[in-house]
C-alpha cells in the first residue's frame, strides 16, 4: 500500500485512539473509522482495521474481564450473527463507493442516535429528580456508587421480558451488520449496554468480551472477502504498537475523564468524518 507520511502519521494516531477507546471510552473508535476510511480506499480500510481492533479487544479483556456480564452477552450472539451473515452478504456485491457512502452513513445515524439518547437521559433525569426529591437524589447517589464498583443495573428485569428479548435481537442484527460491513459495531452496542443500565466497569467488561469474540468470528469471512490479506497484515503490524500506549493512557484516564465533554468531542468528530465520507 502507497501510503504518504501525513498518512501514516493519521493512522497511527488512529491505531492509539483505538486502545484508548477500548480502556476508557467504548465507542470512541469511530473516530479511528473515519480516518482509516479517509486515508485508504474504504472497502480495504475495514479489513486493515480488523486486526488492530482485535488487539485492543485483547488488551481490553485482560483489563476488564472480570466485569463481564455473559447472561446478556449469549443474549445477543445469535441475533449478531445473522447480522455478521447480512453484512457479508452486502460486501460481496458492495465496490468502494458503496462502502465508503454505507460507512458514512453509518456513522451519521449512530451519532444522531448517541445525541437523541443523551438528551432523552438528561430529560429524563430532570424529571426524576425534580419528581422524586430526596428519594430521587439518594437513588441517584446509589447509581454512581453502582459506577464505582461495576455493578450492572437493570439488566436482569428487562431481559426475560419480549420487549427485552425484541430491543436485544434488534440491536444484535444492527450490531453485527454495522461491524461486519464498516467496523462500526461500537455505538450500536454501546446504546444498547447503556439503555440496559449498564455502569462504567461492567459497560468495559462486557463490551471487551463481546467485541473480542465476535471481531475474532469475522476474520474468516473477512479474509475470504480479501479484506484481510499479506499488504494489509503488513501494515497492521506496523500500526499495531500504537495501540499499547493508547490503551495505557485510557486506563490511566478512566477514572478522571470529563465523559460528558468527551462524548461531546467524539461526537462532533464522528459527524466531521460521516460527512466527509459523503462528501469525498
């Protein structure tokens, strides 16, 4: 691959946002979607991503496997993949255009999506403790000790229920679709584990097992599309270093991040990189 030092350089930092993301902000990857896409032809940027992300689904498992909640992880396998199946499916027929428009896409709606949920939570939030007073407050203060400690909350009532077996199923598909034709996995189940009532430790633990598990399940279709291949493991294994030290940063900064400023950030930059996909 033909790649300027500019490039290289965007890649890197890329590589390093990847650890980050899986230590600290699960999601935050998106970012590095968008630059791999812009720096190389779309459909061949998912296929050298693939392996750096499962290096930092690795070092996110040794960081956070304890934390995991497996009744939701076997919960959503099945339904991701059918999801995995469709968006193979897609790629088969997809050229680069197509990719590179599905990508930006993608990424445009996950972001609505983050910031129609962020909105909706602070309303309702409001609400609750506006409505509920002290009690409203203590349960509030419960939350964050829930946080500190990686207890998941909520999960259990939602789960046997139909709507939680529909909504699970739902974001399983679009999970497994979205991960499989851009590497965009990341904001579906990201909504998904915080609607469940998911805190910070068991949100990083059980994300870092679901996306090391089914990352790994995408190799094989992903080589045999040709997304994975000699040039591309070469370069991967160029970039893969970057990724330890972005890792390191995230756990060391996962405790002091500013998340609401963050997400924000994250964001913005994920609809700079839709648009600029559509737009290319």
């Amino acid at each position: 691959m033909d790649i300027s030092w500019w490039g290289f350089a965007a890649l890197a930092a890329a590589a390093a946002l990847v650890g980050f993301s899986k230590t600290a902000v699960s999601g935050a990857n998106t970012v590095s979607l968008a630059v791999f896409a812009a720096v190389l032809p779309a459909r061949e940027s998912t296929g050298v991503l693939l392996p750096i992300l499962i290096v930092g689904d690795v070092v996110a498992v040794l960081t956070y496997r304890r934390h995991a909640h497996w009744p939701t992880l076997w919960r959503l396998f099945p339904a991701v993949a059918a999801g995995v199946v469709a968006g193979t499916v897609f790629l088969l027929w997809a050229d680069d255009a197509a990719v590179r428009t599905s990508i930006g896409a993608i990424l445009l709606l996950m972001a609505g999506v983050t910031i129609w949920r962020r909105r909706g939570g602070a309303d309702s939030a409001k609400e609750k403790t506006t409505a509920e007073g002290p009690e409203g407050a203590e349960r509030a203060a419960g939350a964050e000790k829930a946080e500190a400690t990686g207890v998941v909350a909520g999960e259990g009532g939602s789960g046997g229920s139909s709507a939680g077996r529909v909504k699970a199923r739902s974001y399983g598909v679009l999970g497994g679709f979205t991960t499989m034709v851009a590497n965009a996995g990341g904001p579906v189940m990201s909504l998904y584990l915080l609607s469940a009532g998911f805190r910070k430790l068991g949100f990083l633990g059980t994300s870092a097992w679901f996306f090391l598990i089914v990352n790994t399940s995408k190799l094989p279709f992903s080589v045999g599309l040709g997304l994975v291949d000699g040039p591309s493991l070469l370069l991967d294994a160029a970039l893969v270093l970057f990724v330890f030290p972005g890792a390191l940063i995230g756990k060391a900064c996962v405790d002091r991040i500013d998340q609401r400023l963050f997400e924000r950030l994250v964001i913005g930059a994920t609809v700079l990189g839709g648009l600029q996909l559509l737009l290319r």
